[in-house]
C-alpha cells in the first residue's frame, strides 16, 4: 500500500517560551537538536506564565492566557517559524491561566478550565486557526485547573484530575462532534500537575502528580476508554526504514490488514469494516495531531465469503 505523508511547516527545531524566574519573561529560545545549541528569537508580546503552547497543523505556534504582571491574561498569540515573528490572534473569551489546550482532530485548539484569579473556571473555548477566532463551546461539568488533557484514538478528549477547594479525582470527557462533556470514570485517587501519555494499545496513563494529603505522588494508574477491540485484531505494521521524507510516498507493509476472522472487511457481516483496505492514521507525539492518509489502490478487493 502506497501512502503520502502530508507537507507541513517544520523547522526540526524544539523552542521554549516565556515563564518566570524572579521575574515573568517573554523571551524565547529555539533549541537546534542537531547542533545541540540554543538561540534566542523575536520576544512574545507579552509576559507570562502558566500559559499552553500547542503546535498547530501547518508548523505555526499557539501560545494562550497564562498570567503576566497585571494578573491573569485572555491575549492569545501565535508564532510563525518560517518568518520567526510573532503575531497577535483572537482574545480567549475568559482570562486564564493554568488551563489546557489540546489539539483535536480537524486542527482547532480546545481550551479548558483553568482559573482566572477569582477562582477555577468551568468554562471551554475552541480556537479556529484559518480564521484566527475563539468560540464557546460546551463547559466541563466540574471546574478545575492544573489537570490533564489528552487526545483519546477515538477523537475525543479525556480531562482528568486536577484542583478546585480541594483535589480531584474526576473525570470527564469531551465530544468535539456534540460540543458537549460527560463524566466518566474516576481515578483511584485524586491528583493534580500530573503527567497523562497515551499508550501504544489506545489506553491512557496517567502518573504521579500531587494531592495535598500524600503530598507528592508516586502512584500510578491507567485509564480504558473502551474501545472494545482484542488485541488479536490489530494489524501488524512491519518496520518502516528511514529516512521519512514529508510530501513523498511512503510504502507500509504488514498483515492482518483487512480484518482478522469474523470480522470480514468490507464482507458485510456484522463487524465488518468500511473498506477492504486498512485505514491509516499518524498521530503526533509532539501535538497529538491526527491525521488520516490518502492512500493508493494496493490489493485486490476481497471476495465475499460463500454461503
């Protein structure tokens, strides 16, 4: 099967942006992996702290809210790589700071919870990248901030823990297509400022962190989003030899790639599949951008089975 990459906007560079030592910064470095050498570049606005970076789908920077010298911000920015400027982009409707932002699946940014000075916030926003605006979508069912955040393999968003009057263990989940948050299951213990990595088997774990009671954490636990596959069904993607060159072709092999048993792809039984040909999606590690690969024809259909 013949895939292609898609093009983005990537400098191979890592960068690290504003915060505070005994004082807030807006200045910015960019780290050279290759060299191994750090140099600076254009300042944010700005200062601030507490405040979320996420990498867009075309290699530009969202930077939003956080907190500067006159308290919690609503500004936003966004940082272009290939000009190395900064620019301006749609205020979040709400100042806040210590919230999170998460890339969905159609390249807009959900923010959500965090505190604005007065007290935690319920409250979510959607940043739109191609026009540059914010909108209000569906709030959590709980406020919080200082949580976590993480993109689930079906689309969806699942925040969990974090902090109010006191320590959360709750959990909930966002549905871009609905707009909408429900509950889901709760963590063993309650916990904030904790790491959130999605597994390899499209589970999540979630370690450490803090709960004012144990102070610093060292448990960990992990969270099943139900997705209700066996492992027997996953195909099997043979090792692809670098380098991988963005814009070209890349040729993916392995097996069990139009189903496993029963499930006759494209065969229209009960747990078929769409098509008879795997379905390819990349997910970053660096932003958690899904993507699904345009692909060319590869083998033949597949026969029905015979009655």
């Amino acid at each position: 099967m013949s895939i292609t990459a898609p093009r983005c906007c990537r400098t191979g560079a890592c960068w690290w942006r504003g915060g505070a030592s005994s004082v807030y910064l807006n200045t910015v470095d960019v780290y050279d992996p290759a060299l191994g050498t750090w140099s600076a570049v254009a300042s944010l606005g700005t200062v601030r702290q507490g405040h979320t970076a996420t990498l867009l789908p075309d290699g530009r920077v969202l930077v939003a809210g956080g907190s500067g010298t006159s308290g919690r911000l609503n500004s936003a920015a966004v940082y272009d790589p290939a000009l190395g400027t900064w620019s301006g982009t749609g205020s979040l409707g709400a100042a806040r700071g210590e919230h999170s932002a998460t890339l969905l699946p159609d390249g807009q940014v959900l923010v959500a919870g965090g505190y604005n000075g007065s007290g935690p916030l319920s409250t979510a926003q959607v940043y739109d990248p191609a026009l540059g605006t914010w909108s209000l979508t569906g709030s959590l069912g709980a406020q919080r901030y200082s949580h976590s955040a993480t993109l689930l393999p079906n689309g969806r968003v699942l925040v969990a823990g974090g902090v109010v009057s006191g320590f959360l263990n709750s959990a909930e989940v966002y549905d871009p297509a609905l707009g909408t948050w429900s509950a889901t299951g709760s963590l063993a213990t309650a916990r904030y400022k904790h790491s959130a990595t999605l597994l390899p088997n499209g589970r999540m774990l979630v370690a450490g962190g803090y709960n004012g009671n144990s102070a610093y954490l060292s448990s960990a636990e992990v969270y099943d989003p139900g997705l209700g596959y066996l492992p027997a069904w996953q195909p099997v993607l043979h090792p692809i030899t670098p380098p991988l060159v963005m814009g070209q072709a890349l040729t993916a092999t392995g097996s069990g790639w139009r189903g496993h048993g029963y499930t006759e792809a494209s065969g229209g039984a009960t747990y078929n599949s769409a098509t008879n040909y795997p379905l390819v999606r990349l997910y970053r590690l660096d932003n958690a951008q899904t993507i699904w690969l345009p692909r060319a024809p590869s083998a033949q259909p597949r026969s029905p089975p015979s009655r």
